[in-house]
C-alpha cells in the first residue's frame, strides 16, 4: 500500500477498503472534500503551520461529532 512512487500507490478510497481499517471505519461519519486538500507544498506552510492547521481540523471534526452531525467546510 505504501509506495514510494505515487503513480502507483492506491487511491485514498482504495486504502478505505482495505480490510484492516473494517474495524475502526465508519462510512456513515465520513465526508468528501469538494476541493482538494491544501498542504504544505501548494500553501507554503512550515511544520508549525501545517500542525496548527492538522489540530485544528481535527478539534472541529470532534465538535462536529458531539454535536450530532459533520459540516463540510471545504
């Protein structure tokens, strides 16, 4: 699964298939992003920004799920 060469690693959603996530996946909880996600490389951020960015999506991503539901935000 894990390549060195992207042109021949597997798609995101062929990774999800995989029957070690089966356990711990929930399809109903996940959502697609509308754009691509932004990273390091295309935003220019340094390894404090993309932190930053990382905990704070994942902060709204556990507030979204107590309050009972997943805003797509992208």
């Amino acid at each position: 699964m894990l390549v060195f060469n992207p042109d021949k690693r597997v798609t995101v959603d062929e990774a999800l298939q995989h029957p070690h996530l089966a356990k711990i996946r929930d399809p109903r909880l996940e959502i697609s992003m509308a754009t691509p996600l932004r990273d390091g490389i295309t935003t220019g951020w340094g390894i404090a920004e993309l932190k930053s960015a990382l905990y704070s999506e994942v902060c709204d991503v556990i507030e979204a799920g107590r309050e009972g539901g997943r805003e797509d935000r992208h």
